[in-house]
C-alpha cells in the first residue's frame, strides 16, 4: 500500500471526515469567543466556507470524469456527499448566527429584500437536498432522487449571487468563484448534450 493511499484509507472513515470538516467551524466559533477578531468574522467565514464546498462537491465530478486514472479517484468521489452537506451545514452556521444577533424586525423584513430573498431560497433548497441526501431516500425516490440533486446547482448559484450582491461584487471573488461555478455549468451542459449526442 502507497503513501497516498495509506492517507486516504484513514481519512476514508466518516468519523475522520466529519471531525475534519468540522473543524473549520468550531475554530472559527472559538476565534470569535476568545480571540475578538472583526465582529462578523464568524458570520463572514461560515458563509464563505458555505459557498466553497458547494463549488468543491461539484467539481468532483468533471474532475474525476476527466482524469480517470488519478490516484483517489475513488475516494474523491465517496467525498462529494460530504461536502454537499458540509455546505448545508456551514449555512444553517451563518444563519443561525444571524438570526441570533438580528432584530426580529430586520428577519421579517428580509424576506422582501432581494439580496436575501434568494438567501431564503438557497435555504429552502439545501435543506430539501440535505434531507434526502441518505441511502433511504436514493431508494424510495427512484428517479426523481437525480432531478432533485440538480437542483444543486440553482441552489448553489443562489448562494454565490447572494454572497457577491450582499459584498457589492467584490472583482477577486466574483471573478474567481462565480468564474469557476460558471466552468462547472458549461461542463454540465457540454455532458448532457454529448450524452444527449450519443443516446
Ligand atoms: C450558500 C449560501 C450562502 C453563502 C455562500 C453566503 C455568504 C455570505 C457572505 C460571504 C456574506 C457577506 C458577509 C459580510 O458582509 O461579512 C453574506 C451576507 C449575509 N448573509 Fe449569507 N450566505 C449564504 C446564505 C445565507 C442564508 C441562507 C441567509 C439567511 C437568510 C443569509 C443571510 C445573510 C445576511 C443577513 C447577510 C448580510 C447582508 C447585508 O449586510 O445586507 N445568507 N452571506
């Protein structure tokens, strides 16, 4: 057994993976208590984060669809549920946070505010993405368990708008995330249409 597949076969364990994915939050929930960083460190990073497992638990696929000799290919692929929840659960973080320090006014006025209107909606769908993501629900849903999980994407590009609207567009993130989400579309739709091609 290699090096790298050593390294993987241990963090391969959901225990292992989960404290890993974890740690990003609890340290940032410590910075915040013990360290007095910025006010709205916590709520800034957890957000951030949000969106960059999401973008990552896309990228698995074109990644291991396009180097399918790479080593891990496998393990990568088991990761891509993890990451989608961690997404989920980094933006139940940010809200709750928000929701604990915000005036009950400005939650209730900000379902008609646009900028988090789509926050909402990311919400909504993540949630329902998080709820089926077991084994029980892959069974019970059939088919309609696929064309629930690419609702991911709508979901996903609702979270970055709403994370470049609310910072007004700042140029290094939009450019850099919104360019790689906007990779991982054409890919999706350049698959389809040559699956599409060849059916
Ligand atoms: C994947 C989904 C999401 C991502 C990536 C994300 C990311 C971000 C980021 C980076 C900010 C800027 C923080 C700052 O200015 O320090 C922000 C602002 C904010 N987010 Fe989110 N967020 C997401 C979902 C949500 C959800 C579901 C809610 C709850 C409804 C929410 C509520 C807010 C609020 C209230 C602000 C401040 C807006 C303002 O100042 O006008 N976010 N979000």
């Amino acid at each position: 057994m290699n090096g790298v597949s050593r390294v993987l076969k241990l963090v391969s364990h959901k225990y292992v993976i989960w404290t890993l994915l974890t740690v990003p939050v609890v340290w940032l929930a410590y910075n915040q208590k013990f360290n007095q960083p910025s006010p709205g460190a916590f709520f800034y990073w957890t957000g951030v984060l949000s969106g960059l497992f999401a973008i990552a638990s896309l990228a698995i696929t074109p990644i291991t669809r396009t180097f399918k000799s790479m080593p891990g290919r496998n393990w990568l692929i088991r990761q891509r549920r993890y990451l989608g929840l961690s997404a989920f659960g980094y933006v139940i973080a940010h809200t709750a946070w928000w929701a604990y320090k915000a005036p009950m006014q400005r939650i209730m006025s900000s379902f008609w505010d646009p900028v988090l209107t789509i926050a909402w909606v990311n919400l909504v769908i993540y949630l329902a993405l998080a709820l089926t993501s077991n084994d029980w629900s892959v069974r019970k849903m059939g088919p309609n368990w696929k064309k629930l999980q690419s609702w991911t994407y709508f979901g996903t590009f609702l979270g970055l708008l709403h994370w470049f609207w609310a910072m007004s567009f700042p140029v290094n993130d939009t450019v850099l995330y919104g360019g790689l989400f906007i990779l991982l579309m054409l890919y999706r739709v350049v698959q389809r249409r040559s699956s599409v091609a060849g059916s």
